[in-house]
C-alpha cells in the first residue's frame, strides 16, 4: 500500500502562491498516477492536477491551468502542488492521492488518499 501525508496548507490572500507537498512512502511503481484533488464545503472531490509517478506527463484541471503546477521529486519521494493566482474559489481541501496507472481524473480511480490540507484563500 502507499501512504500519503500532505503538507503546506494555509491562509493567503487573493493573489497570492502556496506550495503544497505530499510525502509519498509504501510500494510505489513509476506507471502509478499522483494526483492532486480538492473539496469545497458542500461540493464534490474535485480533480485539479496529476503527474505520472515515472515522470513526463501531467494534466490539470482547466479552472487551475496556468496557475498551478503539479510536479514529482522521486528521489525525495514527493510531489508538490505549486499554487499561484490564487483566487477565493481555490478555498478547499486538497488531497493527494495515487492511482495504479496514469492518467485518472476521477476521484473513484484513486486507491490511496492523504488526509487533506485546508487551503484557505482571502479576498
């Protein structure tokens, strides 16, 4: 199984970046898809970005293309969630999660989810 454990959430104003981590350990393969979800109150698990754990692909989520990057750090095991722009409707809960293969935007297509970081974004 894999273990995921998120990092870097906060409070930031409109327009301001953050950075989220997720610290990736357990048995890993590099055709396994790392993906970044988040969840409003009262809304869905929403896709924002994935990255295949051997590299070379990504793909976002349009409300967030341009402004975030996904990226992946094997030999530190971890993937970060570079956020830029930032506008109030970002506010949620983003969750780190890994599927079996790369590309998966749906949530149900995850097996292992992190526990969650609260973004909150001011106006």
């Amino acid at each position: 199984q894999v273990q995921l454990v998120e990092s870097g959430g906060g409070l930031v104003q409109a327009g301001g970046s953050l950075r989220l981590s997720c610290a990736v350990s357990g048995r890993t393969f590099s055709s396994n898809g790392m993906g970044w979800f988040r969840q409003a109150p009262g809304k869905q698990r929403d896709f924002v970005a994935a990255i295949r754990w051997g590299g070379g692909n990504t793909a976002y989520a349009n409300s967030v293309k341009g402004r975030f990057t996904i990226s992946s750090d094997n030999a530190k095991n971890m993937i970060h969630l570079q956020m830029n722009s930032l506008k109030p409707e970002d506010t949620a809960v983003y969750y780190c999660a890994s599927s079996a293969t790369y590309p998966k935007v749906g949530a149900a297509q995850y097996d292992y989810w992190g526990q969650g970081t609260q973004v909150t974004v001011s106006s």
